[in-house]
C-alpha cells in the first residue's frame, strides 16, 4: 500500500501579490477551480493509496483541514511543523508516524505546489517507482527536460534498471546556461522533481546512517508531540534544534541506493509568474488573463484582475496582478525578483507579505475593509453553527451591526440575539463572544475603536479551535 505524503509548507513569495505567509500558493486556486493541494490529491485517484499525510505550518492546519473537507478526503493525518526545517525532517516526520502504527508502507512524496497536465502519464511512472522501491530503492522522479533550464536542479542519470528506471550517477546543483543546454543535449540528465517513492524503513534507515542527529531530533519531537483536535502537534522545543537540511542533501546525494523514474507528464514547479504563463491556456496574442481584463494591442502577457477592472494598451511580456490591497506590474523574464520586493516590504514594517485583505478563520472569513488611526471597520461572515472564541480586548471597543443571518452574542453575563438591521457594543475588557446559529451564512460589520487594533490584542479564554 502507498501512503501519500504531501509536503504542504512554503510561502510561495515569487507569486506575490496573490500567494501571501498567511495564504500561499499550494492553498490558491492557480491552475482551475480547485486548489493546488486539492489538484495534488484528486491526480492520486486511480492509484491503491491509503489516506494521505499532509505535513504543514501550524498556522495554515485550519486551512488545510478546511481544503480536505472541499475534496472528500477523509481519515488523513496531519502533522503540524512548529518550524520550518526543509524536507529531510519533515519526510522523516511522516516516516515515523507510519511506523508507529506497526506498518511499513511506500510513501509517495509529493509537493502541495506542483501542477502534473497528465495524470495518467504521471500514475503510470509511480506504478513504475513502485516496483523499484519494493526493491528498497529511495527512487526519485526526474522531469523530462524541454529546454535548457538555468532554475531546477538536474540528475544524471546512472545504469539502466530492470523496471524502466535507472540508477542515479549525480545530483547537481543549478547550472548556468551553457551548462544546462551541455545536460539538454546529451539526453542523461532529468530536471529534479522533489517528489520520492520508498518505503518508510529504507528511508529511516538511510537517515540514521546519513543523518542520526536528525533522526534522534524527529523521534523525540514527535513522542513528546500531542494530539489536538485532528492534527497531530509536534514537540516545538525540540523539533526547533533539530537540523534543518533538504532530502537531496541529507540523504539522495549520499546513498548508493538511489533510482530515477523518468516523468514527462507536463509538470511544473509553479515557481513563477511566467511558469503560470507557460501552462495557461493562451488568446490569440499569446496572453493568459483571469478576471476582468481588457487587453488591447497586448502580446504575451500574463494579467489577473481579483477585483477590479485592469485594462492594458500597448504591452508586451509583462505580468499585470491585482489584488485589494496590491498590484504587481513587471517584466515576463524579471519575475523571480518579485522575492526581493516581498523582502523590502518586510523590511520596510508592512503587512501586505502577510496576508491579504480577507483572512481566513475556522469559523469563517473577515475583510479589512476600511482603517485609520484609531478604528478599523471589517466585514465578516461567519459559517453556519460556527463560533468565536470566548475572549476580551485590552484596547479596544467593538460595535457589530448584523447585516444577513441571526447573531448570538454573549456580552459579558448577557446572552442575546442580535437580527437583522440590529445592533450591539462590547466595551473594552469585557468578556465576549460571536455565535452564528442558524442554518445560513451570519454577516456582519464590526467597528473596531481604540488606542490598539492589533490582532495580538485578542486574549481568548475559550475556543473550540484549540487556539491559544
């Protein structure tokens, strides 16, 4: 049995002003009406998989959960990274959970940020990795290159294998351009995918042998790790001290046990604006658009409008994105410098790297929709029989006025609906909370007023959610 693991962490910050810290790629609807993470699981249907392992940031487990109850994914694990420490820790993670429950199967190690255009032609090469790693082969997936690429790394490929894969030669890093035309020509070197099939002893095994330090660093955390609600909490104290390294460094580049499966199945990292260009779906000039775009005497070019209304007249090779709060305008062949402008925007104190205008909760979804010194105005709407944290504010007053749905509100020992065109106060320090419950969307409008607007400024004393 294949057990999917499905690597859900990342930024994503060459796709800003759409990917965002809070709200990035692999949780974006980019490439369809689904999301990335949502594509990865449907292109597994077909194949003898047990429920998936999906390994995220402790701040997107809402998110994450939320997205597997869209695509009928039931029973999967969770497992919540208190920090960020690349790949060969997280595999390794997963690994071990799968071991404790007394099993030792295949993992299938995907990227929640990758787009596969055939997924029969990718299910055939996982079919083709199965037979290699029931040989205990680590067996990667190597692309198909279409063309001398300076941004992925490359594998060249060894001896021929039985079961239509071969041994890998070498890893190598990325290449300058005349190196990576020399790798196109010769037809032995695959672009590195980043995605993995082996079983999870062979992987362990390798990883006490390359990697002990980190091994002991994984096992700790995750004994001393908890249970909360349907996600499984990895120990942060210990699992911050463990080393932070990649799989191909810790344990690819190292074993003599490594296999390559070609895969020319369409793929793509998603790495860019320009990759999202690539894969799209084209007009007669060559431009991708989504939303309300009018184009006029414009020529292969990417332009997505969320809100409003983008129009371009005379352009070429330019990415045009609009979001509420941003709007990104570059050149096609410059976007892996949008990175450098979500760093100045760190730099310079500002939030719009984090999150957009509309933030997601587990209860539902808030707009900032206005601001000024001293107040904040948002929209929020609240999932039916949803509920908000119980909890209080040092700084600031609420006024909630109802616009659609039924509100119940505790307002310190007072319990009360709030209807339609109603409305209500919650003074500073006073204990509060937000209830929808009926069978209907609650939305609302919140006047927030007060010498501190910061969501740091929530102190909550009860929440179904398990937050702190």
């Amino acid at each position: 049995m294949i057990t999917p693991v499905i690597m859900a962490g990342g930024t994503g910050s060459r796709l800003w002003p759409l990917s965002r810290q809070l709200n990035p790629k692999q949780f974006l609807s980019l490439c369809g009406e689904q999301t990335l993470l949502q594509q990865t699981l449907a292109r597994l249907k077909g194949l003898d998989v047990a429920s998936p392992a999906i390994i995220c940031n402790n701040e997107h487990r809402f998110m994450v959960a939320e997205q597997l109850r869209q695509a009928g994914v039931k029973n999967a694990n969770i497992l919540l990274e208190p920090v960020g420490r690349n790949t060969a820790p997280a595999i390794a993670l997963a690994a071990l959970n799968a071991r404790n429950s007394g099993e030792d199967p295949l993992l299938l190690v995907l990227a929640a940020d990758h787009y596969i255009e055939n997924e029969e032609l990718f299910q055939d090469a996982v079919i083709n990795a199965k037979r290699l790693a029931e040989q205990d082969k680590l067996v990667t997936f190597g692309i198909v290159p279409k063309h001398a690429e300076t941004g992925y790394g490359y594998i060249q490929r060894g001896s021929s294998l039985v079961e239509t894969g071969y041994g890998v030669a070498r890893f190598v890093e990325k290449p300058d351009l005349l190196t990576a035309e020399q790798y196109l020509t010769s037809g032995d070197y695959f672009w590195n995918s980043g995605m993995f099939l082996f079983k999870a002893s062979v992987y362990l095994r390798e990883l006490q042998k390359f990697q002990p330090e980190m091994l002991r660093a994984c096992k700790q955390a995750l004994e001393l790790g908890e249970a909360d609600l349907d996600f499984v909490r990895v120990n942060a104290g210990v699992f911050s001290q463990c080393p932070d390294n990649s799989i191909d460094y810790a344990v690819m580049e190292k074993t003599d046990s490594a296999a390559v499966v070609p895969l020319d199945a369409g793929w793509s990292d998603i790495g860019s604006w320009s990759a999202l260009w690539e894969i799209g779906e084209k007009d007669e000039r060559g431009n991708v658009t989504k939303g309300d775009v009018l184009a006029h005497d414009t020529s292969n070019s990417f332009i997505h409008a969320d809100h409003k209304l983008v129009a371009t007249v005379g352009v070429e090779n330019v990415v045009v994105v609009e979001t509420k709060d941003a709007l990104l305008v570059a050149h096609k062949d410059r976007v892996q410098d949008v990175k450098k402008v979500v760093e100045a925007i760190k730099n310079d104190g500002r939030h719009e790297h984090m999150n957009h205008r509309e933030v997601y909760r587990p209860w539902g979804v808030y707009d900032s929709i206005d601001n000024g010194e001293r107040y904040q105005v948002k929209r929020i709407t609240v999932k039916p029989g949803a509920k908000l944290s119980v909890q209080m504010h040092h700084h600031r007053a609420e006024h909630w006025i109802v616009v659609s749905g039924t509100a119940k509100v505790t307002n310190g020992d007072n319990e009360f609906l709030v209807a339609e065109n109603q409305s209500t106060y919650i003074p500073v320090g006073q204990v509060h909370c937000l209830e929808n419950p009926g069978v209907i969307p609650l939305e609302l409008i919140e006047v927030q007023s007060g010498s501190y607007l910061g969501e740091d400024d929530i102190v909550r004393l009860k929440d179904q959610y398990g937050r702190r």
